[in-house]
C-alpha cells in the first residue's frame, strides 16, 4: 500500500456521512475500517493496514491489565465501512461523539492510515512552531539511527 499523505477540508452533514477524498479510497480499497484513534481523532485504515495494526497489538503481553484495556477499546469500537456511490462514509453517532466531530473536519493521510479531526479540535492541539518542529524531527531522527547501529 502506498504511504498516506495530504490533508483535506470537509463536512460532515446531519447523519453523520462525509466525502472520503478519492486520493484516500484509491488507497484503503472498497472497505476500510474506523475505530478510535490517538489524541482524540478517529483512526482509519485499510483492510490490510487494520489487520497489520491489530496484530500488533495482539501481540503485546496478552495478561497486563493495559494490554486488555487497550484490546477492549480497540475492538470494541471499530466499524467496517463501505462507501456510497457519492464516496462518501458514514461515521456512527458514538464515533462523532467520541472525536468531538460537529461538522467541519480534516482529513488527513498519516502514512500508515488516516486520521479524521473535529477541525477546530485539531487547530488547538497540532500547532507547533518552527523550533519545536526542528527538534522534534531531529530527536525522531536521532532515535532512528541509535536503533540501526
């Protein structure tokens, strides 16, 4: 699967459905999956990348408490979804809530999957200057190669 990349404006109207761009269904297939993701968004992935994530996770130690909450939240709150002939998805009423989804949302490619925002949501936690981006990148990068040698 190719990496995820991009962001996209869009609405959700009054039953919970939004356009999912086609750059996006080019890549996730005729099924993708939604389940609750990091920081207060919604996390979508296709059907490999979903089976790929949940075998990570079934992979943990399997008898920590944390690990049983984690599993319990993740499968527990997942939708398989089709789209519309309009390409469009719908989002369950949980799901909205559980975001803080309104109507206006970003849509954005994550690499691995997508992470669909409450826009206004995500304009108060992602903000980050120059500096802090540079060092950030630089510490990511730095861990990378401590790993490789």
């Amino acid at each position: 699967m190719q990496s995820l990349t991009s962001k996209f404006k869009h609405t959700v109207d009054v039953k919970g459905r939004m356009t999912m761009p086609s750059k996006f269904r080019a890549s996730l297939g005729e099924v993708c999956y939604v389940t609750r993701g990091l920081d207060g968004c919604l996390a979508v992935y296709s059907d490999v990348g979903f089976e790929e994530y949940t075998n990570k996770i079934l992979a943990t130690k399997k008898h920590s408490k944390e690990a049983r909450m984690v599993k319990r939240q993740l499968f527990s709150n997942v939708d398989q979804l089709t789209y519309d002939k309009q390409g469009r998805i719908l989002l369950s009423a949980e799901f909205r809530e559980l975001a803080a989804i309104e109507k206006e949302v970003l849509v954005m490619g994550i690499g691995d999957h997508i992470e669909i925002w409450d826009r206004a949501r995500y304009e108060k936690l992602s903000y980050m200057d120059d500096e802090t981006y540079s060092d950030t990148i630089e510490d990511l990068l730095n861990d990378m190669n401590s790993f490789e040698e």
